[in-house]
C-alpha cells in the first residue's frame, strides 16, 4: 500500500460568514492510498477555530508513512484499530480511515453501502447554509433558492430577525456557532413559535459546562456540533440536546461515525450527518451514513468553486448517493 498525500486550496464561491470569521476559502488535506492500481481517497479541512493545522499533519504523515504502507490489506474495522494505536489527531484519522474505506471497496469490488448492508431508499434532504448578512438579504437568498432546506447562520440572537425568519413558509434551521448568550436560550427555548425551527445547532461556546442550562424537553430542539465531539459525551448531553451533529472528522472516521450513530439511536437522540466546507471527496464520506440520519447537512462541495472530485452529489439538497466501488470517489 502507497501513501500519499497534497494539501489544496479551495476558494469559495462567496464569502463563507459565521460566528467564528468570514472566510473565502479553505484549506484541505488529501490523502491518497493506493493498492494494485486502486486508489482510495480521504479528506480533512483547515479549520481555525478546531486549531487545525494541516502543516503538523504533513509532519505526522512523514512520520507514520512507513508504518501504514507496511500494512497488509486487512477489513477496515482492523485498520482502524491500527490507526487508533498511531495517536492521531481525529481530523487526521478520518482522512485516512475514509480513504482505507474507499480503496477497501475498489480492492473488493464493491461500494461502502453494499459492504455494510445500507439500504439507502430512504433518504433525507441536505440543507443549505446562508451566511450571516441581514435579516432581509438572508430571506432574499433562501426566497430565490432552489433548496428546499436551509441552515440560517447568526452572530448573537436579534429577536426580531427570528420573528421575520419564523414568517417564511420554509424548512429552516438556526446555527449560531455559539454566539447565544443563556438568556437568549432560555428565551428561545420557552418560545411556542420555536418548533418551525427544524433544530437550533450549537446555541453556545463549547466548554466550561454552558450547555447545562440547555433543557432537551421544552420548544427548542437543540443540536450539539462542538460540544459533541465523539461517542464519550453522548450520555451527558442527553438532557440537554434532543439532536446531535456527527462529523467524521471530529469523530474521527466512518468507523468510530457508525458506532455513534448506532449509540445514539439507542439514546433516542434525532441525527445529523454534517460536514466542514469539503470537496466531494469529504461529503462522498459522509453522504454513505445519510440513510441513518434524520437530517443532513452535506453543502460543502456545493460552496466551492474549484473542486476536484466526482463522486455522490447533492443537488439541490437531493443525496444522490454513487453506488460505484469504495465511496465511488474519483480525482478529475
């Protein structure tokens, strides 16, 4: 097995606004492993505000690149455990394990969903995320868009922006990156207008504990992302979020993504299959546990302007799910 790897720069089609900062394009990790002329391809973002530096990842490959090409071809569940004993930064351990996932399945001739038994008739829709703007030219966009589900970014809570947003005959969701104060929560979670709200994602900063005056059983639907890192937490939060957000690069791959699910269908929460501003190589990753998921949020390639992939797409918020080898990934 070969391992390789290149670091891109995605430009944006627009600036990307969220709590966090504005951004106009994103670094990527590619990661490359090959077998008998296969190649499997895997995917992890520069992201600041998770300290992602994808230069320390090119030191740590150089590093542990003999000892995954001295790997035998093994099923990816057993790869996985080898890469847990490297150490690895999640971001970093879901690039790789999605690109074992992907050559395993070209090697074998079969796609990620017939390997695991996915049935995939049943799928939901993918938002689409609308920066932070005013009020009136976020409704613009959501008004002249062809998707039928939106992710509303906001940077602190405006009372009367959410009143003019809960107008819209439209399937909308609140993401404030943390930017809620817990009065603004409480107000929001105590609010009967609030259900039309599909979830309200990550109301407050992760840490410290701010999630405890968060109440799982009042209006709000309250989706975890940053304070939902990985599978450990999950009993936690379950007073407090109804819903929660798997990203495999938080938690670390396919494979850790599938057990956290499973957990947290026994936990009752309500799922989401998200993803960072990705190519297709990234959201053809995490598209595959769409079928699982009672939302997704699967827009990143769709954000770019310069990608360099074929693989599943999202149209207009319809997964159309490549049922080719692997995860059906191709570099153009």
């Amino acid at each position: 097995m070969v391992l390789s790897w290149q670091i891109i720069r995605f430009q944006l089609k627009e600036t990307f606004a969220i709590a966090y900062g504005n951004y106009t394009y994103r670094e990527a990790l590619i990661v490359t492993l090959e077998k008998n002329g296969s190649k499997g391809y895997g995917e992890c973002t520069s992201i600041d505000y998770y300290h992602i530096n994808l230069a320390d990842f090119n030191q740590i490959l150089d590093t542990i690149k003999s000892k995954i090409e001295s790997q035998k071809i093994i099923y990816p569940t057993e790869f996985y455990s080898f890469l847990l004993n490297l150490e690895l930064p999640s971001f970093l351990r879901s690039a790789l394990d999605c690109a074992y996932w992907d050559l395993f399945g070209k090697l074998e001739k079969k796609s990620f969903l017939e390997l695991n038994t996915i049935d995939f008739t049943i799928l939901p829709d993918s938002s689409i995320t609308i920066s932070i703007d005013t009020v009136e030219n976020q409704i613009k966009k959501i008004e002249q868009s062809s998707w039928s589900n939106f992710k509303v970014k906001c940077n602190h809570l405006v009372e009367k922006d959410i009143d003019k947003l809960l107008q819209l005959d439209k399937c909308l969701a609140l993401d404030s990156n943390g930017s809620f104060t817990s009065a603004n929560c409480i107000w929001l979670e105590n609010n009967e207008a609030i259900p039309k709200f599909t979830y309200l994602e990550q109301p407050m900063k992760p840490g410290s504990d701010n999630y405890k005056v968060l109440h799982a059983d009042k209006f709000a639907n309250w989706m975890a992302d940053e304070d939902c890192q990985d599978v450990s937490v999950l009993n936690d939060l379950k007073q407090h979020y109804r819903s929660i957000n798997i990203k495999l690069v938080k938690c670390g791959g396919l494979t850790p993504a599938i057990e956290m699910i499973t957990i947290a269908k026994e936990l009752n929460y309500k799922i989401m299959i998200g993803c960072m501003t990705e190519s297709t190589i990234g959201i053809s990753a995490g598209a595959v546990l769409a079928p699982f998921c009672d939302y997704a949020d699967l827009d990143g390639a769709n954000l770019i302007a310069n990608d360099i992939a074929k693989g599943s797409e999202i149209v207009n918020g319809k997964i159309h799910l490549s049922e080719n080898h692997g995860l059906g990934i191709k570099i153009n």
